[in-house]
C-alpha cells in the first residue's frame, strides 16, 4: 500500500506548482529583484532564488534517497546559470523527474521507516522527505513574500 507515499508525493506536488506560478507572475527583469540580503545564508532572496532554493531541497532530498548524494545543489542552482524563467523552469521539470524516480524506488509505505545515513545521521526515509517538503516551503514563502513586495 502506498497511502502515504502518495499524500507525500500530492504535497510535492503542490510545492511544485506553486513554483511554477511564482515563476510566471513575475516579469524576466524583476525575477531576481532583491528587497533585502540575507546575510546569515549569504543567499540574496528574490522570487527567481526562493524557487530555485526551494526546488533544490527537494532534489537534494531525492538524490539522497536514491544515489546517497547529499551535497547541496546550490552549486547547480546558482542564478548565473539558470537566470531565466525559461531555465529555472527546465530545472524545476528535471526536479519533479528526480522525484518521480525516487518515489518509484518506494514500493510501499513500509519502505518509509527504513533508515538511511542523511547524510550524518541515520533518519527514517519518511523523516527526510518531511524535513525535504518543510524547508522547500520554507523557501518558497520567502519567494512569495518577495513576490508580494512587487
């Protein structure tokens, strides 16, 4: 049964989506607009950034779960490189297919309480992809917000 799998996959889902309208409400030359600099991250926070912050934990989260790689992609996901609506969206569409290939690797919902090294520590696969959908949102509410100041 996979129950929760698919409650956790309509969740990522929703992140999904909700990128994609950011993405689409804000015009090409304000989609890095930046209102503030978040010194603490070092990340200047815009619509563009927020989304692509947001996808990133989500790939982060998958890639741990299937190829154990938990490096950050802010590496990737830098917005010298994806700068454009067209290019953010294109990460955002090999986001959802590194997700779909992770949830297929679950066979059912007892495949959630297995426990994998992420990256440190031994968490329950269920763990990881809460923890993965909290700081995507997290993200994608900065992006919002910023978007609202436009």
């Amino acid at each position: 049964m996979r129950t929760l799998i698919e409650a956790l996959n309509k969740q990522f889902d929703g992140i999904d989506k909700r990128q994609r309208e950011l993405i689409g409400v804000v015009s090409a030359d304000m989609l890095f607009w930046t209102p503030i600099s978040q010194s603490d991250t070092l990340i200047t926070m815009s619509v563009g950034g927020g989304v692509l912050r947001s996808a990133s934990m989500v790939e982060q989260a998958f890639l741990g779960l299937t190829r154990r790689l938990w490096d950050d992609p802010f590496e990737w996901t830098l917005p010298e490189k994806l700068s454009t609506s067209g290019a953010i969206t294109g990460y955002l569409d090999e986001v959802v297919d590194t997700r779909q290939r992770g949830l297929a690797f679950l066979v059912s919902d007892d495949d959630l309480s297995r426990t994998l090294p992420a990256p440190e520590i031994l968490k329950p696969i269920l763990q990881v992809l809460i923890e993965a959908i909290a700081r995507s949102e997290n993200y994608l509410g900065r992006a919002a917000a910023v978007a609202r100041m436009l």
